[in-house]
C-alpha cells in the first residue's frame, strides 16, 4: 500500500481488473476505468481512496452493491461484481459511454426531456419494485448511454422497505443534495416513493425550464409550497407548446404534500409512456443530435 496525495493509491491490478487510468474522484471514492482480463471489457471499477475510510463510506458500499444488485434492469446501471483489496471494497460496473444529465445544456426541448422522463420513471419504477428507494436522484446521477438509453446510477444513499430494510442498513437521518430533498425530509420524514417522485419532478422541471422553483429562507434551496409559487399553469407558461398532461405530471410530482403526489412510481410511468412514442417527431430527432452523447465522467458514480 502506498500514498499519494494523502490519500490512498490502489495497486495497478484488482484481482481479475487491470487499471487503466483514473476517470473521476468524489466524496465516496474514485472510479478508474479498468479491464477485466477474464471476459476482455472495459468497466468502471469504483473504491475507496482515503487513508482511513470512515463507517459510512464502507455502508455506502454496501448498500449500493445491494440495492442495484436486486434491481436489474435496462435503465439502472449494472453491477458486476463487489469485492475487497487490501481491506478496501471495490464495486464493478458496466462501463457507460455517454454523458450525465448534469453535462448537458439546459433547457432542453420538452419532448426531449419526455423521453428522458420515460426511462428515468422506469428505473425508478424497478427500483421502488424491488424495495429500494434512491433518495440521491439529481442530474449528476442519471447518465444518457451512446445509444440514448437513460441509466440511474449511485445508489450509495439507498433505504431499504419492507421486508429488506434492515439488511443492509442505510444511512440514517437527513441524506441527499439539499437542493433537490423533499419538503418533508426536512422535517425528519423518512424516505418514501413519494419522496423519490419529488426528486424526479425536480429534476425534469430543470431539464424543462434551465432552473429550478425559486426558494426562500435560510434552507434557500428548499423548494416552496406550491401555493406561494402560484403553480397552476406555470411550467405551461414557462416551457412553451409543452404537452399540458406531461407539466401537470411534473407538477403533481412536485406538490408539497406527498399524499398529492403519484402514490407510486408505477402510475407516473403510466402517464409518461402513454403520451406519445419518444422520436417520432421530426423536431424530437432534430433536438437529440444536439445532445449526442461522449464519454462520461465517471465522478458521477461517486
């Protein structure tokens, strides 16, 4: 084991994975992109670089590995393998070529941002099937694929419900990026569905508008009550020709009370996929080539 920079360097070979160069580095670890000698593919290999990794980074890892290993499915970033180097633990993924949400220029046409919400409802519709609750959805952590699949990504925040949630334990308290909690986390709430859908509302009303609802107070980037906002109509007024169903499913996504929210991530799949089939409008195609994808920053992962 050796140092560099205060923090920890991870030998050039992790079992089976040969490291190929440093793709990003956060608050959780770094992802290097990596080759796995056995089956001859690139991955994304994530660990732990500090010198002394604290309890909540080690359950961060734990967490994520199970919570994307129970969910499988096309719009959820795959994990391959979870595994230990010199007391550090390591997570493998699929390695994604594309570019995160939070990379791309806002606003985006609203049909564009429908055929995001699409896949997004739809990770989120397996995950909360499975039992898993995301609580960190933002920008940064759902990636657009080379093909234009959208993938949901960093699941190291995850709770558990039902029968799974003491196994393994996540992380207690207020967790995720203040600016896109729900009202009522702030208030000691615990996570729910419809917890995660206001995270979703939020980050579609950003693709949508370049922004998000201005808020007040000493907690500034804690969205308002809906009524002090004067909502009714306002992401129609702002996004023009917006298909006036999918603003009311952002807006219902988005009110304050979580009762009033879609009651599952099920029902709002529902509304999206039956609005319209995404790309057959020739102002859809032409919108997308504006957005091709590149090679992703894999600190998105962290």
């Amino acid at each position: 084991m050796s140092v560099l920079g205060g923090s920890w360097k991870p030998p050039t070979e992790v079992d089976e994975f040969r490291l190929v160069r440093l793709l990003g580095r956060g608050g959780m670890g770094a992802v290097y992109l990596a080759h796995d000698t056995s089956l001859d593919r690139l991955v994304a290999l994530k660990l732990s670089v500090a010198l002394q990794p604290d309890t909540s980074t080690l359950e961060s890892f734990a967490v994520e590995a199970r919570a994307i290993a129970r969910i499988k499915h096309p719009n959820v970033v795959t994990v391959f393998r979870a595994g230990e180097v010199q007391g550090r633990p390591y997570l493998v993924y699929e390695y994604v070529d594309g570019k995160s949400l939070a990379e791309l220029r806002l606003p985006l046409p609203w049909r564009y941002v429908l055929d995001i919400a699409v896949g997004l409802s739809r990770g989120l519709r397996a995950a909360h099937q499975r039992g898993v609750l995301h609580r960190d959805l933002k920008p940064g952590n759902a990636i657009l694929d080379a093909d234009g699949t959208l993938k949901l990504l960093d699941f190291g925040l995850a709770a558990f419900v039902g029968a799974d949630r003491l196994m393994p334990r996540a992380m207690p308290g207020v967790v995720g990026t203040p600016r896109y909690l729900a009202p009522e986390l702030w208030s000691g709430a615990e996570a729910t569905p419809q917890s995660d859908l206001y995270a979703l509302g939020l980050l579609l009303y950003e693709l949508c508008t370049g922004g998000l609802p201005r808020t007040p107070g000493p907690l500034s980037r804690m969205p308002v009550a809906m009524e002090s906002l004067g909502w009714c109509g306002a992401l129609v007024e702002r996004v023009p020709g917006i298909d006036p169903e999918f603003a009311q499913a952002i807006e219902r996504c988005l009110a304050e009370d979580p009762q009033q929210r879609f009651t599952r991530a099920e029902a709002l799949c529902g509304v999206l996929e039956r609005l319209g089939v995404p790309g057959a409008d020739p102002a859809f195609a032409a919108a997308r080539s504006g957005h091709e994808a590149r090679p992703w920053g894999a600190r998105n992962m962290l």
